[in-house]
C-alpha cells in the first residue's frame, strides 16, 4: 500500500514564487518574506486555557507571508491556495469583517494597527501556507505568526514588541476577530520555539522553557487521520466552560491550582457535582498537568518506555475522560500501539486531526504502514504522515 508522506516545503522555492505571485497580484515587488511554523503537541492537551503545562514544538512546515506596506491605511490580503482574498480599509477590521480565513490575517493588522496608534498603516499581503489544513497542527497560528512577524519587522512603531507580545496579539485576534477561542499554546510555540528543541511552556505566566530531545533512536511519527476538526465548532468552548465553572466552584483562579491528590476530597466531589461532567473533565486537566512535568523528568533519564507510556495514558484521558477523541484517532493511536511504538495519543483539539506516536528511527515505515493497514481494514480514508522534526520558530526569509 503506497503511504502519504507530506513532507515540508522548499524554502527556496516557495520564496521564489511567493515574491513572482506578489508582484502578479499586487503589481510591485514585496518588502520582504516571513514564515512561521505549524506545531505539534508532544503531551499537555486542553491544559493551556487551565494555565497548566504544555509541549509542543515547531514543525518545519510552515505558512509563508510576502508583505509590503503601503501609506494609505488599505489592506490587501491573498493567498497562494484560495481563490478569496479580501480588501478593505485597516480602521474598518473588526471582529467577524472580514471572515473565513481572512479572519485570521486582518485580526493581526487589525489589533496591531491599534497597538501601532496614530497613523494609516497599510499593507499588502500574500500568504502561502505549507502547513497540512484542517490537520490539528495549527496551521492558523502558523498564519496569524507569520503576519505578525512581517508587521513588526515593517512597520516602526511595532519595533519594540516582544515575542511574547506579538503571540498576545495573535492570540487577540484569533480569539475576537476569527471567533476562535485558541488558548494560547499554539501562537507561543510558532514565535517562541527553539530550533531542535521542545517548548515546556507554562501557561500560568507564558514563560517558556526548551527541552533537549534526548532519545537519537527514536523520532515521532504524526498520523493525520485526514478527519477536520474545526476550533470554531462548539466542543472545544463546551470543554472551556465546563473548566471556567468547575475551577468557580472550587474557587481557584484556575485548575492548574488543584493538587491532583485533592480530586478524591469530598469537599472536591460536592463542588464538582453539579457540573455536567464536572469531575471527568478535572480529572483530565488536573493529570495530564502532572504528565506533562513526568515526560520532561523522563525525557532528561532518556526513558523511552517511560515517554511512550505517559504519552497513551494522556490519549486514554483524552478519549475517556475529556471526550475529545474520535475513532480514528483511537484506531491511529492502537495500531501504532500494536506495531510497537512505545507510546501515541491525539493531539491538538481532537475530534478529528492528528496523531502522534513515539517510534524507533528504524521502524518509521514499517508502523506507518500498519496504521494505513489498519485504516483500510475499517474502511477509513487513508491517513497521511509526517515526521516531525523539532524546528525553529517564526521569522524572516528575505
Ligand atoms: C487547540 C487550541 C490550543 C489548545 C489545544 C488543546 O489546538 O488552539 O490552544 O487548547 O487545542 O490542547
């Protein structure tokens, strides 16, 4: 059975054509081109609107963004892959105008342009993503992160902002502009990444700590069950507001507060009774917090085994008691299982996306062909793959 690799972009080339559509669309030639990574979560899942603990890191597959400003406070937006684009005054993007994609691109100019004060901004963009869509892999924030990057470079009154700044701002206008209620992960990981390493990013302050990987046999495998998931849909604001009202009536600012010891404290159990799912849904963030702090101990002592392990009992939690697994995932997360993978779970969102799995360098195709075997034999669309290298964060190409 022939597998789908979906390997990353050449740099090279996409800069190349980025700045030749440019001048196609936009009729001169663009101030320069900035890219930003897509991410994949190793372990820490639905905790960072918990202010918990999280893993991500950058892929190397990335969304592209050639820009240009302009002096008249007009904005341009296109892109490579959809024929819709948008164009309008910067002091007329507000939340929901424009929507669709453009959402994502206009809410950073948007809030930047507040951020910035005085003075028309304007700017012309065309934007190529290279991140799987629709794949759990953050290929938004891959675009909202690589306007933001070309802005601050671009536009003077933005010199100043941080990284961590700049992924507020991303996170802003994800949140108010494209109506997607993102915590945060995803944005800090595309801008604050370290090249080769893993992000341990704590989402109580948002400081980020890199994490050597540390296992040279093993690399991990994502499995795009090809299922689209949607941020916007309702689930993930249920899940949201299940924590907000169970953290309420605990009387914590956050879960991240709650001693996982706690969760059998009947004071704990008579909060959480009146809460729809209430004590499921704690139990999930309040473990998967400590499984985040277990992998970075095990990934420092090289256990493999150890990773893997705390890898599926994160999935185990996600699909039992955080309900946010579908059965491809679980068919994804099994199969890898069975061929001998140490460990696999869903990550990002869930309903649909991807998966990943802990394997050995040397057994790469052969447990990706079993996860095909195994999609085919329930009758699924086959999966697609993709090995992910830790990478570097957002920035510019040219
Ligand atoms: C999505 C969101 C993230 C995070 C994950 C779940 O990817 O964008 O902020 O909440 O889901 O861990």
């Amino acid at each position: 059975m022939a597998l789908t690799w979906l390997p990353p972009a050449d740099t090279g080339a996409v800069v190349k054509d980025l700045t030749r559509g440019f001048f196609v669309d936009f009729g001169h030639i663009p101030d320069g081109v900035w890219a930003a990574p897509g991410r994949v979560n190793l372990i820490g899942e639905h905790t960072d609107y918990n202010q918990g603990y999280c893993l991500p890191f950058a892929l190397p597959h990335r969304t592209y963004a050639a820009a240009a400003t302009r002096d008249d406070g007009i904005l341009r937006i296109a892109s490579v892959q959809k024929s819709s684009g948008w164009e309008g005054k910067v002091t007329d993007v507000r939340p929901g105008r424009p929507d669709g994609w453009t959402a994502y691109v206009a809410g950073v100019v948007g809030v930047l342009a507040e951020h910035a004060g005085a003075g028309a901004m304007g700017v012309d963009l065309l934007v190529d993503g290279h991140v799987p869509l629709g794949a759990g892999l953050s290929s938004s924030a891959a675009l909202s992160c690589s306007v933001a990057v070309a802005l601050r470079d671009l536009v003077p009154a933005l010199a100043d902002l941080t990284d961590e700044e700049l992924a507020s701002a991303c996170i802003r206008a994800e949140n108010e502009f494209a109506g997607a209620a993102t915590g945060g992960m995803d944005q800090t990981v595309s801008l604050r990444a370290v090249d080769e390493h893993l992000t341990l990013l704590d989402c109580h302050d948002f400081s980020v700590t890199p994490v050597a990987w540390t296992l040279p046999e093993h690399e991990v495998l994502v499995i795009d069950t090809r299922v689209h998931h949607s941020l916007a849909d309702g689930q993930y604001a249920a899940r949201r507001q299940t924590c907000e009202l169970a953290s309420s009536a605990l009387r914590l600012a956050s879960l991240r507060e709650l001693d996982p010891a706690r969760l059998d404290d009947e004071d704990v159990r008579t909060a959480l009774a009146g809460i729809t799912d209430g004590l499921p849904r704690v139990r999930h963030v309040v473990s998967e917090n400590q499984r985040v702090l277990d992998l970075v101990a095990a990934l420092s002592e090289q256990d493999a085994r150890r990773v893997g392990s705390l890898m599926t009992a994160s999935h185990r939690s996600l699909r039992d008691d955080y309900e946010v697994s579908c059965h491809e995932l679980d068919v994804a997360v099994e199969a890898a299982l069975e061929a001998g993978a140490p460990g696999a779970r869903m990550t990002g969102g869930g309903f649909g996306g991807s998966a990943v799995a802990l394997v050995r360098r040397d057994a790469v195709e052969r447990v990706a062909a079993e996860i095909a075997r195994a999609f085919d034999q329930e009758r699924l669309q086959a999966p697609a793959f993709l090995a992910a290298v830790p990478s570097g964060p957002a920035g510019r190409l040219r």
